[in-house]
C-alpha cells in the first residue's frame, strides 16, 4: 500500500511540475488560451505543446536548473498533504476500521478545506467581491478556489496580487496555522463530544466508544427523579445541589464585588497612613492557597457553628478573592484620569456620587471580570465543601456529582456526565455575555499596579 501511495505521489508532484513550467513558457510566449491549465497537466504533451508553439519571443534560458528544482520542492510540499489524505483514508478502511488513520485524514481535509477557503476569501477581497460569500463557496474542495482565482474582479488589481496570494510559502504557511488551531480545537471539542456520549449512555459503566448504540435520556431523567433518603427524609438530591450552588455563586459574586470595588478605590484615589503597608500585606497574603488554612478554618466554622451551612462559604470565597482583586482594580481605577473627580467636585458632587455615578460606569469592564471569576470560584469547588458539609441535601454540585464516580456503590457514569453539561450551562452564558467586557477587563487590569 505504501508503495503505491508513493508511486501515485511522485507522479502526481510531477505533473503539477510539468504544469508549473508549461505555464511559465506559455504566459512568456503571451498565449491566451483558457484551457492552459488544463492541457498543460497533460503528461510529455502538454509541455512539448507549448514549448514548440510559435512565438516572437526566445524562451531559451528562460528555466534553467534552478527553476526546476525550486517547481520540484514546491509541488513536493503542496502535494503531500491531499495524496497523503487519500491515502490515510484508503488504509484506514482496508484496515478493518481503524480509527487512528481516519482520524488523520479527517483532521488533513479539514486542515486542507479551510486552507483553501482562506485563500479563496483572500482573493476575493483582492477583486473586491464579497468575502462572507467566499466563505461558503470556498469550503467547496477544489471548486471554491478555483472560482475565485477565474472570477471576474470588480475593481482592478496588479498582476502580482493573486500569484502572491497563491505563492507556496503562503500556502504552507496558512495550513500549518490551521493545523495547530484544528489540532487546539480537537483538544478542546473531542472530551466535550465524549462526554455528550456517556451522558446518553443507558448503561451506568463507562462508555469504551464517542456515542452509544442506543442513545437514551436516562441519565438526565435520573437527575430529577431519583430520590434518596436522607436523615429519614427522600430528596431528589440534583436539583438541592444546584440550588445550593447557585446561591454560593450568587451571594460570593455580588459580595466581592461590593467589597472589592469599594476597597480597591479607596486605595486607587486617596492617600493614608499605612496604605503602602496595608498593600504589600495583601500582595503577600495571595501568595498562600486558601487550603493551607484548612484546619484553622474548620476549627473557626466549628465554634460559630457555621459547619454544615452551605451559605458559610460564602465568607471564605469572598476573603479568598479579595488579594488578587483589589490589585486588579487598583490597576484600572488609577488608569481612570483623576481630573474627572476633580470636575465633579466641582460641580458639587460628594465622593459616594464621584463613585457610583462615574467611577463605577467607566469600571464595567474589570468589575464583569471580577464578578465572573467570583462566580466561577464557588461553581465548581470541591475542597472546602468536602470538608465542611456534611449531609448530602447541604452538598454543592461538585461534592454531589463526584460522589457518583467516587462511591462504589453508587457508580454512574453517565448521570455525573450529564449533570457536567447542565453545571456548564450558567458559566457559558455569562462568558458569552460579559465575553466583550471579559476581554476588556484582562488587559486593562494589568496596565499598571
């Protein structure tokens, strides 16, 4: 087979070798013929035809060694990749059904699809027609680029515009950037999609394939209708855990964020005593992860008797956040001219409207970013709520679904992979919402400190 693979690529690089340098004699000798392309990946013929063509012009000299053998390494290179695919895919079913090798010829269409229609919609902004529609045709294997380098332009180019959009470096260079990016989205999709199978799995055991045979919803119906006793009492314990959950996320995002901002503005506008001191205390406290101060927590939770109470942790999460976000504030609120506050007084504001009437508006970008980092904090937590809740309708969800994985007898698989999609339900929505003022929020925290 892999002899065949090579014969069968040797002679196709060669061809397009043979079209490369008929092309460059024909266009020397001005032949205007439309079907050049085409005739010149005629094996022998094609070149002898319009090399001996009649011309005013002397094409001696015009490929010389060096011509050829940068035409043999380019074709080489762009050949590769398509044969290859063809091949990978010929293996891949004579094999019986192996996965590895269709799998990499999936992954080299895709890589060669979306070159291709790169390119196609690079030319079509060359000519100035519409990129989006290039978009779709040129998803089209081969068709689509060919469209658009034979399109009709509707403004003028130089003659060198399409060539250099089509140049082998270029070429070479858009496929490996689409390798490491299809390669990075397969990282990221392929558990997503695996985890989609289990969920819908009948059977409680781990699913040895990406979708099952008989796709089933029994695992989101055990969700919210199994019931399990607890302290004498039956609960659906999914929907408790989420609830649970919810408000943890809830309560810690809206307090950090009151807190937090608060602090930070103080630190940012006004000067005081022991304001240097009192930053460098909470640049070295978020140097210490909250677990190291397990026992003293747990001995505090004791004697106020807040052990047990889901709504306790909302006090660790809002402290535990306070370091790093009074630092990222701080940043943003000092890039934030203070000649404003200055023209309010002005005007006869007092410093509680300078802060909710201007410095809160212009701080929406790091404040989403703080108020969905908060959020995420609590979501999907397990340490500390392992440690201080005890009674499983008082769990959150990332104690509660862990259960179904850890506890031996109460294995199910597909029911912790299906409350794993609903859990990521809420932190999806919020990234697809505060995604602008997120991004926003990044790079203007760390702009100064």
């Amino acid at each position: 087979m892999f002899s065949i693979f090579l014969l069968v690529y040797i002679l196709v690089a060669a061809l397009f070798v043979q079209q490369q340098l008929t092309v460059i004699i024909a266009k020397f000798k001005e032949v205007d013929d439309p079907r050049l392309y085409v005739k010149a990946l005629i094996p022998v013929y094609g070149f002898i035809y319009f090399n001996n063509m009649e011309s005013m012009k002397e094409t001696q000299g015009l490929i010389d060694r060096r011509t050829i053998w940068r035409s043999i390494a380019r074709n080489l290179v762009l050949v590769f990749f398509p044969v290859f695919t063809i091949y990978l895919y010929i293996s891949g079913f004579s094999e019986g059904g192996s996965i590895v090798p269709k799998f990499t010829a999936f992954y080299f269409t895709l890589v060669l699809i979306f070159t291709q229609q790169s390119l196609a919609v690079s030319i079509a902004e060359k000519k100035g027609l519409s990129s989006t529609k290039a978009g779709f045709i040129g998803l089209l294997p081969v068709y689509g680029l060919y469209y658009y380098i034979y399109a009709k332009p509707v403004r003028s180019i130089s003659r060198t515009a399409i060539p250099m959009i089509i140049k082998t470096k270029n070429i070479t260079g858009t496929m490996f950037i689409y390798m490491e990016m299809i390669l990075l989205a397969s990282v990221v999709i392929l558990p997503i999609l695996y985890i989609v199978g289990t969920s819908l799995n009948p059977n409680a055991g781990i699913l040895n394939t990406m979708f099952p045979d008989e796709p089933s919803f029994q695992a989101f119906r055990f969700l919210f209708t199994e019931k399990t006793s607890v302290n004498g009492e039956d609960h659906i314990l999914f929907p408790l855990w989420y609830w649970n959950t919810l408000k943890v996320a809830l309560m810690t995002m809206v307090g950090a964020v009151l807190f937090v901002t608060g602090t930070a503005y103080v630190f940012a506008r006004y000067n005081f005593k022991g304001k240097k001191a009192g930053l460098m205390t909470i640049l070295i406290l978020q140097m210490f992860p909250s677990f190291l101060s397990l026992i003293a927590i747990f001995t505090l939770f004791s004697r106020f008797g807040l052990t047990n109470n889901p709504n306790a942790l909302v006090i660790i999460y809002v402290a535990g956040g306070i370091p790093f976000n009074i630092w990222l504030i701080k940043g943003y609120l000092q890039n934030i001219p203070k000649e404003l506050d200055e023209s309010a007084k002005i005007d006869g504001a007092n410093k509680v409207q300078i802060f909710f009437k201007i410095i809160l508006p212009l701080s929406v970008p790091i404040i989403s970013f703080v108020a969905v980092t908060s959020f995420m904090a609590p979501w999907m937590d397990f340490i500390l709520p392992s440690y201080l809740i005890i009674d499983q309708d008082k769990w959150t969800l990332a104690v509660g679904i862990f259960d179904w994985i850890n506890n031996p007898s109460n294995i199910n698989y597909p029911a912790f992979a299906a409350a794993a999609l609903i859990v990521a339900i809420p932190i999806t929505v919020l990234y697809i919402v505060f995604q602008r003022y997120l991004i926003e929020g990044i790079t203007a925290g760390a702009n100064k400190g």
